[in-house]
C-alpha cells in the first residue's frame, strides 16, 4: 500500500480539503478517483456527490492522469507528489472537444 494525498478544492466560501488515502499502486487511476469522491463527500457534504472527479498531477491546473493508467506508472513517488481532484466537466465526460483553430497546429 502507499499512501496518497489528494487535495479537493470546495465551492466557494469554503478551504479546500486535504485526503490522505491508503491505496494499492497497482490499482487503476479510476479506482482511486472513485475512493476520493467518496472520503470527499463524507469530509465535506457541500460536495455534489453526482459528480465524478478528474485526478490531475499537482495543481487544478496539473497534468490529468488517465482512468486506466495505473498509479504506479504516472505517481513516481506518493510521498512528495500531490494530487488534485476536480470535477468533471461535462465536456470532457461527454468526448467533446473544442476543434483546433487554423494557427493552433503545427505541422514538421
């Protein structure tokens, strides 16, 4: 088991909350995202608890660790590396992504 720690940002008006979460490294990204929307929702019930969550390496703004990854692959070291979770939004749930603009690609 190694332990993870995952931070949860709250609606406004609140601090974010801080878990710390024994989990099996060999589990998928997925699994540990549904533990950390269940340990949330019970520290904290201003969480909407429909709501499926987007782990992301570091900050909101970090990477995003893909559901079938496993945790041993993209958390080197769970001691010092933090995770975020954020919600899904429904455009990434969905597939939905907002098409390139002409100058966004570059082509080699």
């Amino acid at each position: 088991m190694e332990r993870y720690t995952v931070t949860v940002p709250i609606p406004p008006g609140a601090s974010s909350i801080r878990l710390l979460i024994p989990f099996p490294p060999t589990s998928a990204v997925s699994a540990l995202a549904a533990e950390v929307k269940k340990r949330a929702f019970r520290a904290s019930p201003l969480l909407d608890a429909s709501s499926n969550v987007i782990l992301h390496l570091g900050d909101a703004t970090g990477p995003i660790l893909d559901d079938q990854d496993l945790l041993e692959d993209v958390i080197i070291d769970p001691r010092t590396e933090i995770i975020t979770a954020t919600p899904r939004s429904d455009s990434i749930s969905s597939g939905i992504v907002p098409s390139l603009g002409v100058n966004d690609v570059s082509v080699v």
